[in-house]
C-alpha cells in the first residue's frame, strides 16, 4: 500500500516541487497541500496522512510538528531558521529534520567538519535567493557547529557571512585557511530538484527512525 503523504507549505516554492516529486513516486500518494495560500488546513490533511512533510515558515514548524506526531503523522522538516531542540519531547510518531536534504551539501558539511580538524581558522559564506526569511542559512548554521564540534569550541567562532540576491538559489562555500594555503569548499543547489532524492528517503525511512527526533540528512545515509 502506498504510503500517504501530506505537504505543508505546498503553495510555496520548495512545497511545490515536494508534491510533483511524491507524485511522482510509485510507492507514495499525495494525500494533503497544506497551505493558508490554497484555503486548506493542518487538521484536515492529518485526517489521511501518514507522513507529514513541512517547508513552510520558521514561526510554524514547531507548532505543526507537534499536531501531527499528537495524531500520529510522523514529519519530515525541511523548514529552517528555528532550532530542533525546540522538537524534544514530542511523542506518537517520528520526526526527521534536514537543513539540507542535497546530498552534495552533506558532503560538503562532512568533509568541512573533517578540514576543520587540520587548519587553523574558517570562515563560510552562505549566498541565497532574496525571498528567503532566514538568515544565516540553516545549512550554514549547521556546517559551522559541525566544525567547531570537530575542532573543539576553544578554536573560536566560525563568522558566517550571508548574501541574498535575485537569481541565486542555495550556496555554501566554506573557507579555511592557513599559513600559506587556502581550501575552499563549495556546493551549489542550482535547482530545487537537488533536494528531491533526499526529501523522498526521508519520507520512506521516518517511520522506522531508532529515536526521534533525528537531525541530518547523513543518518540516513550512513544507515542506508
Ligand atoms: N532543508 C532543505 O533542503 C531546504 C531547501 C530549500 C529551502 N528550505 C527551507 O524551506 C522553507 C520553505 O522555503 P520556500 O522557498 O519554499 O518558501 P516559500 O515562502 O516559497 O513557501 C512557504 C510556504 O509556506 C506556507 N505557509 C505559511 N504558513 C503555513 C502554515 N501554517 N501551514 C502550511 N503552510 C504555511 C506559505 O503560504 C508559503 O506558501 C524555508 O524555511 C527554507 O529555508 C529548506
């Protein structure tokens, strides 16, 4: 049987493209657009979802995650600029959340943790479209406490430089530096269809999650 799937934010730019891509999918049904944009509501798409999936706004993520673990929807977030810890203590279904669901971020955010270990100081440049709300990015924000926690916090602080700008749609570059050399470690999204793969594995594995909440695209695919 197909599982269920409901999207909140489906009006929005990435909901959007989440709910061609569950379409899209033969295992997956696309039950519920969640979105005050098309007149629709969270209660009604719980009613026949088993998996919520949300980007909409920071100041509702946490709200909507927690109605519908209470009806037994497990969630998969998307939305960034609020903080995860504020999803501890939510029971009855699982929740999953990726400030990044491309896997070249992932990548990116891996091997800078690792780069970070061995050069003296870092700093990372996060570059987005003008409409997002958030600011530094969530992957940026991730990547730096990535890196410190790979170098110990009495390296300092990881600045976080953000530009927005029509015509971009998600970059990270981090650079590190060191006597006499410079690494640069640089992902782009150039098309909201990178997120996608990541997004559907997340559908299909919150349910089987070993606890909840789950922060991070890589324990996925670490388990996978
Ligand atoms: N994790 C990732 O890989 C990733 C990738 C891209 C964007 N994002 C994040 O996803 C979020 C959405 O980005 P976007 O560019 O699609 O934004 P957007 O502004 O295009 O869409 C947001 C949508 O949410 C809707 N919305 C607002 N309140 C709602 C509610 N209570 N219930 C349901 N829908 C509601 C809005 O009407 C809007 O249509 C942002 O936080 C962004 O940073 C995450």
């Amino acid at each position: 049987m197909a599982t269920r799937v409901a999207v909140a934010g489906a009006a929005g730019r990435m909901g959007q493209t989440v709910c061609a891509a569950v379409q899209g999918a033969p295992d997956l049904e696309l039950t519920g657009r969640v979105d005050p944009a098309l007149g629709t509501t969270l209660a009604d798409a719980l009613q026949r979802a088993d998996v919520l999936v949300d980007f909409t706004v920071p100041d509702t993520v946490v709200d909507n995650a927690r109605r519908a673990v209470a009806a037994g929807v497990h969630v998969v977030i998307g939305t960034t600029g609020f903080d995860p810890e504020e999803l501890q203590g939510l029971s009855g279904a699982n929740i999953f959340v990726a400030p990044n669901f491309a896997i070249g971020a992932v990548l990116m955010m891996q091997f800078a943790a690792e780069a970070a270990r061995h050069m003296a100081r870092a700093e990372i440049i996060e570059l987005h479209h003008d409409r997002k709300l958030d600011k530094p990015s969530g992957t940026a924000a991730r990547t730096a406490a990535l890196m410190t926690a790979s170098r110990g916090p009495q390296a300092g602080e990881i600045p976080v430089h953000s530009v927005r700008l029509p015509g971009l749609v998600a970059h990270h570059e981090v650079i590190l530096g060191d006597v006499g050399q410079t690494l640069t470690i640089r992902h782009d999204s150039t098309d909201r269809e990178s997120f996608m793969p990541g997004v559907l594995l997340a559908v299909r594995r919150v349910a089987s999650l070993p606890e909840s909440p789950v922060v991070g695209l890589e324990r996925l695919l670490d388990a996978a």
